[in-house]
C-alpha cells in the first residue's frame, strides 16, 4: 500500500474512491508504459483475455524466456549456496537489457557448467586415485605378509629335509610343498574396496558361488572413503579374492559388479608394487592443485555473479511480471495499439496521465496513450492508504474480512481500542516497560531489520513493532491504575488515604482501616491490593469496568452500523434497526452500565445483581436498600417495557418494508441510484435478476426471525463474553504475584547467595516466558476476538476484496517472503 500520513485517521475511515479506467497504449510504448506503471504501483489491470490459456497468449514466448533466464539465476544461487558464498551486499548497478541479459546469462551458466563438469570428472579420477593407492598399500601389506610366513616355512621346511628350495615361493607354500611341481595351480586374484556394511553378504555370496573355491582377505580402512560414483563418503573394506579357472572369475567380476564393489589391478612383484605407489602418489598431487586451481577459478566467477545476481533477479522478476500484464490487455491490430482496463485510485488520475506521457517521450513514439474513465456498476475493490503505523492495525482488520468498498472500516477505532482492551486484561506498568523498551528496540533497528530475512516469529513481531509499542504504553497507563509493578503496589502519588486505627490492625485489609487524608490522587490505592476474600474492591472494580468497556463497544458498533447504513449503502432496512437495537440494547445493558456509574459515584452498597434479577422477575416490588436514585422503580418499569416493545420492532417491520419495496420496484415507481442499487443486497436478494420472481414473505420473516434472536441473545452473551478482561486481568494479576512471593521473596528469605542466585534466574524466566511472552500472546488474541466477534459483527461485512495493483515494490517485497 502507498504511504499516506503517518496518522492518516480520516484516510482509513473509508476506503479510496476508485474509478474503472481504459487505457488505450500504441504498440511502441506498451513495454515502457506497463513498466512505469509498474514503478507507480496504483493500478490493478483486468484480464481482457479470460477465454485464453496461457500459451495461447501473444507473450506467451517473453514470459518463456523469462523463466529461462530465472532457472538459471536459481542455478547460480544453488552454486553459491553451495560453495558458501551470499550475494554481495556491494550491488554493482549497472544499465543492462533483458536482451543482452539472457546472452550474458546463458556464457556464464555455459563456463559454470564448465567448469563443474571438469571438477567432476578431475574429482572422480582423484578418487579413484586414493582409492587405488589404499588398495596397493594394503594388499601390498597382505603379499608381504605372506611371502614372508613363505620364507619362514621354507626355511623350516630345508632345515628338516635339508633339500634346497627357492625363496620365491607362492603364497600356498604349504600346498606347493607337498605336491609335485609339475601339478601346480597358478591361481588368479582380484582386488578392490567393497563398502563395509556390504562386506558380510559380499563374503557370504562369494563363497556360496564357487562353493567355497575362493579364498578372500579383507582389511579395513580406517578414515572415510570418497566414493568415485557417488561423491559420498562412506565406510569400505580393501579385499582380495583368490580363485582358480576363467569361469570364477567371471562370476566374481559380477559379483563385484552387484555389490558395487570397486576393482583396480594389483602386482605381485615388489619393486613394481613401489614404483605404481609412486607414480599414483605423483598423480594425486597434480590433480590436488588442478583441481584448487579450478575451484579458485568457480569461486572468482561466482563472486562476480554475485556482485548483480540481485540487480539481475529483480530485473527478470519485473520483466516477467510485465510480460504477464501485457497479456492480460487487448490488442487491437488494425490500429496497432493495446486496450487495458482496471480499477485505480480518484486521486492518482494526473499521475497516470503523466506516466503515459512521459512513455511516449521516453520511446520516441509519435501518439500518447489516452487515459479514459469507464462507468460501471461493477463492486470497486477497498483501497486504504496506510503506513508502517496503522498497517498492523489494519491487518488485524482484514484476517477477518475485507471492507466493502467505502464501507466504515473498525481499523480507525482499532488503532485505540484494541491496545487499550489488551492493556486492560495485561495492566501492569513494569511489563508494559519490558514491552515498551523491546518494541523501542525493533523500531531502533527499523532500517537494519527492513533488509533482513528474519524468521517467521520476529518477522511478525518486527512487522507489528508500533502495534507493540501502543499496547505497552497503554498498559503503562492501566498497570498505574492498577497501581501494580510487577504485582507490586507503590505509592508513586502520596501515600495512601488509609491506616491502621491501632497496632491491633496491621495485618488487616479492610478490617480497622480508616481514612487518615485525601484519596488518593491516581489510580488504586496501595492499601487496597490483598487477596480477592479479604478485599474484593479491586477485582470488583475491573469486573464493572470490563462490562462498561463492553456495553460502550457494542453501542459504538450499532452507530457505526446506522453509519453505514445511511452514508454509503442507503440501506433503509438497517437504518430502520438501528432504533430498536439501541433500545433494547441500553434498556438492559445500558441500564446496568449506569447503574455502576452511580454506584461508584455515590457510594452506595446496593446489590447490583438483586437489582438487575429483580428487574424482571418482580418489578413493581420495592428497591429497599438497593435503590440509588429517586424514581428507580418507575425507570425500570419503563425500560423493561422498551425492552419488550423492541423485540418485535426489530422483527415486523422489515419484511413488509422489504416486500413493499418489492412491489414497487415492479410497479416501476421507484428508482435506485447506480451504487445504492448495488449496496442494498438484502433487497436484490428477494428481488428478481430477470425482473418476474416471486416475493418469498415466509422466506424473509424466517430470516428475519434468525437475526432478532441472534442479536437478543447475542446482547447477553456478548456482554458476558467482555468479563474475559476481568478474568484475564485477574489471571495476570495472581500469576505475577505467585511468581514475586513464591520464588523471589522465598529465595530472598532464606538468606542463602545461593539460592537467591537462583530464585532470582528462575524469576526473571518465569516473568519473560509466562507474562512477557504466554500472556502478551493470550491477551492478544483475546482483545482480538472482541473486535471480530464482539465489536465488528454489529455493522462490518467484510466481504469486499483488496486492490491488488500491479506493482514492483510489492512483487520483490513478496518473492523476498516466499523465499
């Protein structure tokens, strides 16, 4: 939304006056006009072309390059994010065209392609490379082993038959020795890494193959091992298996093959052993430093891109958007020239004309796009200015429903109320300084957290700061009438009007109290804080307060129903309910909003509930005690009888006005202005869309039937329902002080550094996590379900839909929340 000013009281009353606009824009300047419009922000386009699917649509081929283009700035992204690397916060600005854009885009995803399928196939051969060297070091290890257990054995062997033998003996020595040369084997092997949690069936599956034929030695390896094929690092086995004839070696190879078993080949000759060591060795630190240097050269160019990919992205976004807007618009081919239609502000009508200008002047185009306004009956879309202030307020109005067009909107009450009721159930003037100096922090930290990304949680919070900051200056206000500072009272004005009559009453609440000097001057008197049996004056005072906030409220929503009524819809059938809700709804409620005014004026020990009980079931009977003014009774008579007479009053007469209307509408004799026709819904809905339906009395009485009792029965339990400000308070109010007197004062008194230490950590976390954060959010929503159910089901429908314009701020500011 636009920014209007920072109080703009009058501008949220009712919504901007919009007008429905044809645009008629010359091929030349189409792009140019769409993308200042874009920049403007104040115009949101209709679809001309509903009946076309989206590839059928005339850019339908741009909005294809466009999304080209942003794949690969999501593929550079994802390199980015891969390597570590953020876009610079340093944004080179430079002029470039979408054109020159996707050429420069394509070179560099085509170079970056490059340059990892080179890293991939130089990381591939590197660790094949130290996989082949472990297998050489390793099975190096096993030939050595057993050529010298050969050794050994020969030499055993001639000691004992004092034969010659040769020391180049076969690793089956024991075999060879005992058979006749001639006889001998030559046995194959193959060696590789099978990964470990694979070695068990590999081993099992092997033997069962060659029926045993094999002989395998494994050896375990003792870091992670890079996996050629897969990039992963995974725990692997160095084997070696032994087998006799071609046709085990091929069930081997596929067994291998199966287990994903990686084979290298080996030599049983020790110098040639050394010599491979070292040439794979020297191999390994070559790819070593090509592969850095390849790196270097990614990470340089991706910090290049890194340098404009935001200027870039914003760029492809903006363009895609245009792209889609022109295809919304109708093309007119013979006279060359684009027909847009949509709803805009009153007040911005010059703006537009000098938006099309100064496109023609800026694309050179010898004809200007004509600005022209369209009358409709079509419902406008609800348009308010708003600001970083009002906005939550606002938001808070519309997660219940959108205004109609130009109807009362409750969010200029909201901005004081809803803080004030929220104030009233979280009253305490050390936690609205705990709120006041955390909201005082957000706004502080305004221009630091606007280009951040922050989480869901402090997104919202950071979003609602002057929202914070209202409900925390007024639960200052509250909490000094309350007189509580974290459940603690002070005598910040005086001290208190009231003291023991002797040594006797120090303990006592009320009891041996007497009035020693003038009240005191604001808010609760200390002396009247105890528990709610001894002293119940200060939980009976919100509970009276909560039901004349409640009652004041609920009158307020009633006006502003009349106010609707007469001033944007000319809805006669809720003008004619606005008397008898007042009256039935002041008769009773309103009544006993007076009576505790008075009750508190004069002092007075009357019962209020024998009075309202009483009111009904004996009326004509004496007040006795309980009365507070002169003529009481009588007044009480009267207002039951109003009480009665409204009822019916809100039941009868609409219907025949309905159906009266009705008739006269066919009669021809009565006529509706253009929107009027289009506010008074009740009466279209009983009327006929082709002018001959018949007038459904029963149908309208039955309705009208339901709202009268929804809103008698609607009074009472409404006005049950603002008692939630006394429990809430209360709530807050006993949990405060069992955290002080349970936990701060007990450590205190047990006098031990210790324990204090810790009464007061557990204190100051009990105080943060319940009060400031538990039961900020449960008075919230609290006062909001007051303002949605309580306060704005009196007169807000909330059935409009919001002006949505086409504008970049809002398209970036919505990616940036998507992401």
């Amino acid at each position: 939304m636009a920014e209007g000013s920072f109080w703009p009281a009058m501008d949220l009353l009712r919504s901007e006056p919009m007008q429905l606009v044809q645009l008629i824009i010359p091929m030349e300047s189409a792009h140019r006009t769409i993308s200042y419009l874009g920049d403007l922000g104040l115009f949101q386009f209709k679809d001309l072309n509903p009946e076309k699917s989206p590839f059928q649509r005339t850019y339908a081929g741009q909005i294809k390059r466009c999304a080209e283009m942003a794949r690969k700035l999501r593929f550079f992204k994802d390199q980015m994010k891969k390597t570590g690397l953020s876009p610079s916060t340093r944004t080179i600005n430079t002029e470039i065209d979408l054109d020159s854009l996707e050429v420069k885009l394509g070179e560099l995803e085509s170079e970056l392609m490059e340059i990892n399928a080179n890293d991939e196939k130089l990381r591939h051969t590197y660790n094949e490379l130290l996989e082949y060297k472990l297998v050489l070091q390793k099975a190096g290890e096993f030939f050595n082993s057993a050529q010298s257990t050969a050794a050994a054995h020969q030499r055993e062997f001639e000691a004992q038959s004092g034969g010659e033998g040769s020391i180049d003996s076969p690793l089956l020595l024991e075999q060879e020795m005992t058979t006749d040369p001639s006889k001998h084997v030559k046995l194959g092997f193959i060696s590789g890494l099978v990964p470990r949690d694979k070695a068990m069936a590999f081993e099992r599956i092997l033997f069962r193959a060659t029926r045993g034929n094999v002989f395998l030695k494994q050896s375990v390896v003792e870091n992670l091992v890079v996996d050629p094929a897969s990039g992963e690092k995974v725990e692997k086995n160095v084997f070696i298996v032994f087998y006799s004839g071609e046709r085990a070696k091929n069930k081997i190879l596929k067994i291998c093959e199966a287990y994903g078993a990686n084979r290298y080949p080996f030599t049983e000759d020790l110098g040639k052993q050394f010599q491979m060591i070292t040439e794979v060795s020297g191999r390994l630190s070559e790819l070593k430093t090509t592969i850095d240097v390849g790196k270097a050269h990614q990470s340089n160019l991706l910090q290049r891109i890194g340098f404009q990919i935001e200027q870039w992205t914003a760029l492809v976004k903006q363009e895609k958007s245009v792209y889609h807007t022109l295809n919304m618009l109708s093309i007119d081919v013979t006279k060359k020239c684009l027909v847009a239609e949509g709803w805009c502000p009153v007040y911005a009508a010059h703006k537009f004309q000098d938006t099309l200008q100064q496109a023609r002047l800026d694309s050179n185009s010898q004809i200007g796009g004509i600005f022209q306004v369209l009358q409709t009956k079509e419902s406008p879309p609800t348009y308010f200015r708003t600001n970083k202030f009002t906005t939550p307020f606002q938001e808070i109005v519309d997660a219940y429903g959108v205004a109609k067009y130009r109807e009362a909107n409750p969010g200029v009450f909201t901005i004081v109320t809803f803080p004030f009721l929220f104030a009233v159930m979280f009253g305490d003037w050390g936690h609205g300084i705990c709120l006041l100096l955390a909201s005082l922090y957000l706004i502080a930290m305004e221009k630091k957290y606007s280009n951040q990304k922050l989480g869901d949680i402090l997104e919202m919070t950071f979003g609602g700061r002057y929202l914070i900051l209202m409900m925390s200056i007024f639960s200052i206000y509250t909490g000094l009438i309350y007189n509580e500072f974290f459940s603690v009272p002070f005598e910040l004005f005086g001290p208190s009007a009231y003291s023991c009559r002797d040594s006797s009453c120090k303990d006592a609440y009320k009891a041996g109290l007497v009035k020693v000097r003038d009240t005191y001057p604001f808010g609760v008197d200390p002396v009247w804080h105890g528990t709610r049996s001894e002293l119940p004056f200060l939980n009976s005072m919100k509970m009276k307060m909560s039901i004349l906030f409640g009652v004041a409220q609920m009158n307020l929503g009633i006006i502003l129903s009349y106010f609707n009524a007469k001033f944007f819809s000319n809805n006669l059938n809720v003008r004619y309910q606005f008397v008898p809700q007042m009256i039935f709804l002041n008769s009773l409620f309103g009544y006993l909003a007076l009576l505790i005014i008075v009750k508190w004026c004069s002092g007075s020990q009357a019962d209020l509930y024998h009075v309202m009980i009483y009111m009904f079931l004996s009326p004509t009977d004496d007040l006795g005690e309980n009365q507070l003014f002169f003529g009481q009774k009588y007044l009480q008579m009267l207002l039951l009888v109003l009480a009665l007479v409204a009822v019916p009053w809100m039941l009868f007469p609409k219907p025949f006005l309905l159906k009266k209307q009705h008739e006269e509408r066919h009669q021809g004799q009565s006529y509706a202005l253009l929107y009027n026709a289009d506010d008074n819904l009740e009466t279209e809905h009983h009327s006929s869309s082709h002018g001959h339906e018949e007038f459904e009395f029963s149908e309208v009485f039955v309705h009208q039937l339901i709202h009268t009792i929804e809103f008698v029965l609607g009074s009472v339990s409404n006005t049950a329902s603002y008692l939630r400000l006394w429990a809430l308070s209360l709530a807050h109010s006993e949990l405060s002080s069992v955290f002080y007197d349970k936990v701060l004062l007990f450590s205190w008194e047990l006098n031990n550094r210790v324990v204090l230490i810790i009464g007061i950590i557990v204190f100051v976390c009990a105080t943060v996590g319940v009060l400031l954060v538990m039961e900020t959010l449960s008075a919230f929503l609290h006062a909001m379900r007051l303002h949605w159910i309580e306060f704005q089901n009196k007169f807000y429908e909330g059935d409009g839909y919001k002006f949505s314009p086409f504008s970049f701020t809002l398209l970036l500011s919505e990616e940036d929340e998507a992401a």
